[in-house]
C-alpha cells in the first residue's frame, strides 16, 4: 500500500477562482459536500456535517494548517472516519494539501493526502482505498464547481 494519495487535474477557471472554492467555507461546502460551522482559519479545527447521501449521519473534522494565498491550502483530518460511534481523537491523522499552479489560462490543481502509514492497521487500507476513490470524486466535484457555477 501507499503512503500518498495523489490527484491532479487541469481546471477551466483562473487560480482566484480555485482559490475561493477551496477556501471559502461555503463554496467548500457546495462542493465537498459538507454543511460547515464557520470559516477555515488557520490552526483551528473545521467542522460540519457531510451532506452527501448515506453519510449525513457523519461529523465532519479537520485542523486547518496552512492558507498561502492562491498557492497552497492544507487540512489534517482522521481519514475515512465515518463511524459515529468510534472516537478516532486518539488515531494520528493525514496531512490533505491542496496546491494550485497557473496553468495555459486555467489552474492545475494537485491534491496530495500523506501520512497512511501512521493510521492503525485496522483501518489503514480501508482508509486508503476509501480515500482514493473519495479524491476522485471530489475532483470531478471540484471541476464541474469552478467551471460550471458563477463565481
């Protein structure tokens, strides 16, 4: 198994526009599918509520840890923790950045997720593979956000 998740994908829209969908926590929301509290800030936890069918009954939880404007965005979070019952405060989590690059008029997006290796084994490839394909997903998600919906 891999430590990494990587994605990358060559979006339709300028690297401002990215920028807004990843970081603010509205646009965020509509994309990510998750119903946040409040906005990112850096060194403080994010929280909300997925909206995605069959995982509305899931608390969604990650720290903010950098916001370099219009370059990089980055998140720790507990990968695939959708147990409502199952407190993963104790679990070490993954390392999510987000990094944007201009790229012929549009913005090259590349999402990387580190740090597999230290979730328990239990969990770890399930966590993995569940992530994998979350991340593909989530970058059509993002893709059909900044090119299809107004700014």
């Amino acid at each position: 198994m891999n430590d990494r998740i990587e994605k990358r994908i060559t979006l339709k829209a300028p690297v401002s526009r990215v920028w807004r969908a990843l970081t603010e926590y509205e646009q965020f929301g509509a994309w990510f599918q998750v119903k946040l509290q409040a906005p990112f800030e850096p060194g403080e936890e994010a929280v909300g509520r997925i909206t995605h069918p069959g995982y509305e009954h899931v608390t969604w939880r990650a720290v903010v840890r950098q916001m370099v404007p219009e370059r990089l965005f980055s998140l720790s979070w507990h990968p695939y923790a959708v147990e409502a019952d199952v407190d993963y405060s104790d679990e070490p989590q993954t390392l999510i950045e987000f990094r944007l690059e201009p790229h012929g008029g549009g913005t090259l997006l590349i999402l990387t997720e580190s740090g597999f290796e230290r979730i328990p084994a239990d969990r770890r490839d399930e966590a993995f593979r569940m992530n994998e394909g979350g991340w593909t997903q989530q970058m059509e998600n993002i893709r059909r956000y900044v090119e299809e919906t107004a700014p």
